[in-house]
C-alpha cells in the first residue's frame, strides 16, 4: 500500500462529531496536527510512524472521549499548554515515545486514573522525578521512561511501597539510577530494563522474580546490562527468563547457568574466568542469541554447544579458549548460525568439516587465532555471506577465487597468514564481489602483478549515485525483532581500528606487505567512493597515476616503500578530504605539488626519495628555474632573453676579488707563508671533524640496514 505523504489536511476538523477514530499511522505525514478540539466524540488517534511536527495540542488531553493516543517516532517538541483542573479525558493509553520532546514530564499526567500504558521514552525528557510518585496511576501496569535526560531517585517510602501499582513493565534504562528499585512485591512484572546506569555491588535474589507470574506475551525478559555489577547474592537460582542480558558489568567468576527456556543469553564484556561447562549445550537448546565474548574464559569449546540447534548468532570472541573448533559447528551448526565469531582466543588447527549446502551464515569471524590449513572450499555453499575474516592466523593457500560466487560479500579479511601467489581469478566473467567494501590482504605473500580487471569489478567502491543510502550500516534482523550489527577491526592511517558498525560508506582496500609488483592500475581512480588505499611495503614500480586525483573521498593513502618514479602527480594536490599520506621510500623525484593539501603532511610523508623536493622538505635538489607546474598545471614564466643583472653584477665581484687576493700569493714568498701556515692547520681540523662524521654515519647506516632486515 503507498504511503501518503504531506500534512494532515485542515478539513479534519469539520468531521467533528462524526469522528470516532483516527489512524493515519506509518506514512510520510509532515507538519503539525490540525486542530481537532471540536471533535468531542473521538476516542483513540494514532499518528504513529510519521515525521509530524510542533508542539502536542494539549486539547487532546481534555476530549471527554479520548482513550487512546499514539503518536511514537515522529519529531513533536513539546506538550503545550496547560489543562484546567477536572478537564482530563478517561485516558487509557499515552504512548509519545521516540519524539523530541523536552523539559520536565508534564504535572497534569498524573492526574489521569485510569491510565494503564505510559510511554515516554526515547524523547529529550529532563530533570528530576520521583519513582514513588507514579503512584497516584493505581491502574498503571506499564511504565517506560528509558533513554531520555531524566534522572529517577527509586526510593519508594515504605508507606507507598505497598499500595505502589503493579507493574508489568518496568523501563528505565539510562535514567542515572544508582541503587536497584525497590520491586520485591512487584510479583507481576514481566519486563525489566535497568541497563545502563550505574547501579553497582550484587545482583539482588528477588530481582529473578522478574515474570514469575506475568500474563504479557512479552514476559520475562531481564536486561541489567551497562551497570558496575559484580556478583549475584547466594543462592540464587534463575527463573525461566526469555531474555536475560547482563553485558558489560564487572561480574566474574563462574558463568551462570541459564534455564532451558531462555532464548536471548548475554554474558559479554564481563570478567568471567571459568570454563565453559560441558553440558552447556542442553541449556540453550532452545536459544538463538548466546554471546560469551569479551570475557576471560579458557579451555575448549565443548562440542555440546552444538546442540543449540535454534542458533543463530554465536559470539565466543576475545576470551581464552583453546583447542580446535567443534567440527560440528561447522557441519552442523552452520545449518542454522547466521553468525560464527570465534575472534581473538588461542584455536589451532585446521577447518575441519564441510560447510553444508543451504549454509546460512553471514557472518564468519576465525580471525587472531592460531588456526592453519586451507580454507574450506566448502564456505562456497555460505552463499549469503557478509562478512568473512580469516585474518592474524597461519592459513596457507592461494588467493579463495573459489569464493566468487558470494555476491552478497561486504568483507573481506585475509591479513597477515601465509597465502601466497597472485589473485587473478581466471575464467571468471562476471563480477567478483560487487558489494565488496572492505578488502584486506596485507602481510601475506601475494605477488604478481595487481590485475586491472581486479579493480575494475569493485562496483560497490565505485560512484554509487543513488543506490545504497549512505547511513546504512551491515547487520540485519534476528527472530524476535532484534537486530544484529557486525563489525570489524581495520588499520587506517597506520593505526588499528574497530568499526563496531560497519557503515557502508567505509570502503577499503589494503595490499600492504606482500611482494606485488608492476604498475598502480590506471583505473584504481575510478573507485570514487574509496577511503582507504594502501599498497605499501610491495615491489610496484613506474608512476603514480594521475586518475588518483579522482578518488575525492580518499582519507588515507600509503604507497611508501615501493620503487615508484617521475614525479608526484599534480592531481593530489587537489585531494582536499585527505587527511593521512605516506610516500617515502620510493624513487620519486621533481617538486612537490603545490596545494592547500600535501605541504600540510610532514616531512616523514616524502622522505627516501632522493629526488624529490620543495615543501615541506627542508632542502632543494634542483636549481630554481627548473620549478613543476602548479595546481592548475600552468608553468611559472621568466623572460628567456632578458638580461639578469644580478648574475652580472655577481662574476664582475667575484672576478676582482679574485684577482686581489691570488695575485700576492702567486709573487709574494713572504705573503704564501702567513697565509698557509694557519689554513693548514685549519684544513686538519676540517679533515678531523669530517673523519668523525664519516664514523658516527656508518654506524647508523649499519644500524639502519639492520632495522630494515628486522622489518621485512
């Protein structure tokens, strides 16, 4: 169905007594709200998912009728005016989350008896409210006030801690909170969220009777993640929890069992250090989410694990396992697991296994590992990949052409293994890769030449107009309505990067440290939208091509230590968005280009190209006249025949001098030994100091030479 678009037409307000309810909910709706203040028989109005402005009429809130208002994810600033007393309407239902609503929660909300859903959060709510005086909503049975500027004191008085309403659902995650609310008699709630505040000490026992006994369909679900927790009050013993999220606290010591039942588990960024235990698999039979990473946990990876046969992401990444991978993680697992990332622990050995026909991953993380072998030709069947990274590990073969019919491939990351040979991809006619954004070769030992047809492909790197929206980033939708973000680890402007969200904007291309050789490609200057170019460390020879100049997006480019010629192309100059570049070490030689761009890079950017000069190198290896075009490629002009009087004037000077000072020394024996007694003893002191020079520049010399052995 076509979404409308445009403001909500005035003549809704003539409708008056015959409307009852309005839903205009989902579409492209601009603008304020009409004024409907003559509507005195409708009873719910649902603007939901729009892009409404202006303020809230506060009339909404007397219509003698009105039960229902929603009007989440749009962009109201405010609630206006203020209602007289014994004006409010039998309200039921206010749900004005994701707006950009500011100040303090409007007073006169509490007047509303009978309201049962209160949802505020996701708004630029401020200042300070008392827990305890949501009381006065006796019917009140869901209550969010997360993600907004709101600081919540929880205290609740023991008078009104008995007659407090009983919540179903509790939201107030980034509300500065920093003790647990008192929720013992809460014997109904169903959905906590305290998540990022800075409650700290332990987890209290009767927390776990978070939807012991709810009815909603949304129950039992625990989120404590983002606090200072470190520990859980003895003995506890967790309920059948749908989701339970404990995330980056300072919990440690052993993992905590999750009930069969729970099927969205996370433990990551704590200080657990046991084990996994064996029989851990029987526990998240049921789970599709399960996530351990970031802790520091060590032993195998029991193969029970696999008996999770609803996952589909499993993330033990950055912990301390050791041993191989289950193999049925890979035959069987993979039937199921969109996302495998066992990054950064100690794993040898090799891929054992065949990746099944219908494999549905897409996301394969192995990398910083101490696997070997090949990669499985099998993870062709993974024909919906995203993101695979194999790199830091001791993997040997050749370049995976194998993997070409991955169409769906974002990333790509081999870095520093033990692959080898060059990476034409033969018989191969289509396009590899043309979502490809993301490609990471470095510290292997590639070589051959870098093929055109290789760069030629990268579609998704090339001007992409009107295709991807620019703020997307790789991920996608769980079960359940969550949604998973991939990321990454990249080098750009020579330091480690982690893109926690992998926008796709972020394009990259790095070859540094193998042993490619031949001509940059001509056409690497059609990759418009590449950020990152690095072919550093390699044997690439001839010029720097002038289609560089093109790549207007480009932030970071490393082409040093190659054996690259002629000069610096004056298109670089023009690369304003440049903000890292490194040419050293080549065998470039002529003038820099001057720019608004390269004088402002460091000498270190050009140094080891002998013949290379002018700004910002300090000393010049060409004589004046000899001076490279300009930005706008015209030559600095002087008049061919014009006499130059200062060169005159300069050999007339020298000429007489000259003859002054060597004319007495040719006649005069007496002259000769005044003169060449104290300049021979001068001419030793030269010899001396310039013999010391010679001995401390071997040195380094020898030093160096070593540095660069080291170093390759």
């Amino acid at each position: 169905m076509e979404s409308i678009s445009g403001s909500i037409p005035n003549s809704f307000a003539n409708l008056s007594d015959h409307l009852v309810y309005l839903d205009l909910s989902s579409n492209n709706l601009t603008g304020p709200i009409p004024s409907l203040q003559g509507s005195k028989n409708l009873t719910s109005i649902n603007l939901s998912y729009n892009a409404l402005t202006g303020p809230i009429p506060s009339y909404l809130f007397s219509l003698p009728s009105m039960h229902d208002i929603a009007l989440q994810d749009n962009q109201f600033s405010e609630v206006s005016g203020f209602l007289p007393k014994g004006s409010l309407s039998p309200l039921v239902l206010l749900d004005l989350t994701g707006n950009k609503l500011q100040g303090p929660i409007p007073s006169y909300l509490f007047g509303f008896q009978g309201l049962i859903y209160l949802l505020l959060s996701s708004n630029n709510l401020s200042g300070t409210i008392q827990l305890e005086s949501f009381h006065t909503l006796q019917n009140l049975q869901w209550l969010e006030l997360s993600h907004n500027s709101l600081s919540v004191n929880a205290s609740i008085s023991d008078s009104i801690l008995s007659s407090f309403p009983q919540l179903n659902t509790l939201g107030l995650a980034s509300c500065t909170l920093q003790k647990f609310p008192p929720l013992m008699n809460q014997s109904m709630l169903g959905l906590l969220d305290l998540s990022n505040n800075q409650i700290s000490g332990v987890i209290p026992n009767w927390i776990w009777n978070v939807g012991d006994r709810s009815p909603s369909a949304y129950a039992n679900q625990l989120n404590l993640s983002g606090n200072l927790l470190v520990g859980f009050q003895r003995e506890y013993v967790f309920p059948p929890l749908q989701v339970l999220d404990l995330h980056s606290n300072q919990l440690c010591g052993e993992i905590p069992i999750p009930q069969d039942s729970t099927r969205y588990v996370d433990y990551s960024r704590n200080n657990f250090s046991s084990s996994i235990p064996a029989e851990i698999g029987n526990r998240i039979s049921t789970a599709y989410f399960f996530s351990l990473s970031h802790n520091m946990l060590s032993g195998p990876i029991p193969p029970s694990i696999c008996n999770g046969s609803n996952l589909e992401v499993l993330n033990l990444s950055n912990n301390r396992f050791t041993g191989t991978i289950p193999q049925c993680l890979i035959d069987k697992g993979t039937a199921t697991l969109r996302v495998l990332n066992l990054q950064n622990n100690l794993l040898t050995g090799n891929l054992m296994g065949m990746f099944p026909k219908g494999c549905t991953l897409r996301t394969l993380d192995l990398s910083e590992n101490l696997l070997e072998g090949h990669v499985p030709k099998s993870l062709a069947n993974c024909a919906n990949a995203e993101v695979i990274n194999l790199g830091n590990n001791n993997i040997n073969g050749n370049f995976p052409c194998f993997l070409a019919n991955l169409s769906e491939l974002h990333v790509l990351v081999l870095r520093s293994n033990k692959f080898h040979g060059n990476i034409r991809c033969q018989g191969i006619h289509n396009y590899i890769w043309p979502k490809l954004q993301i490609i990471d070769l470095a510290l292997n030992n590639f070589s051959g030449i870098l093929p055109p047809k290789f760069f030629s492909q990268r579609k998704a790197m090339m001007d992409r107009g009107n295709a991807t929206p620019h703020l997307n980033h790789l991920g996608f939708e769980l079960s359940y309505g969550t949604y998973y973000e991939d990321s990454v680890t990249v080098i750009n402007k020579g330091l480690e990067m982690e893109l926690v969200k992998i926008l796709n904007i972020f394009t990259t291309i790095d070859f540094s440290n193998n042993r490619f050789k031949g001509e940059i490609p001509y056409i690497v200057g059609d990759l418009k939208s590449l950020y990152v170019l690095n072919l550093s460390h390699n044997v690439l020879t001839g010029l720097i091509p002038s289609s560089v100049g093109n790549l207007t997006e480009l932030g970071s480019l490393d082409l040093s230590w190659n054996k690259l010629g002629g000069s610096i192309p004056v298109t670089l100059a023009s690369l304003t968005f440049l903000s890292f570049l490194n040419l050293s070490y080549n065998q470039l030689v002529g003038m820099i280009p001057r720019g608004p761009q390269l004088q402002t890079f460091p000498e270190t950017s050009y140094k080891g190209n002998k013949g290379l000069w002018g700004a910002p190198l300090t000393a010049c290896c060409k004589e004046a006249e000899s001076a490279p075009p300009t930005l706008d490629g015209t030559q600095s002009y002087t008049e061919e025949n014009e006499i130059n009087w200062v060169y005159i004037t300069a050999t007339l000077g020298y000429t007489v001098g000259f003859g002054v000072i060597v004319g007495p020394l040719l006649y005069s024996k007496r002259w000769r030994q005044y003169y060449y007694k104290p300049l021979d003893r001068v001419i030793v002191r030269i010899l001396h100091h310039r013999e010391e020079q010679a001995r401390h520049q071997r040195r380094r010399n020898n030093i160096n030479q070593l540095r660069r052995r080291q170093h390759h």
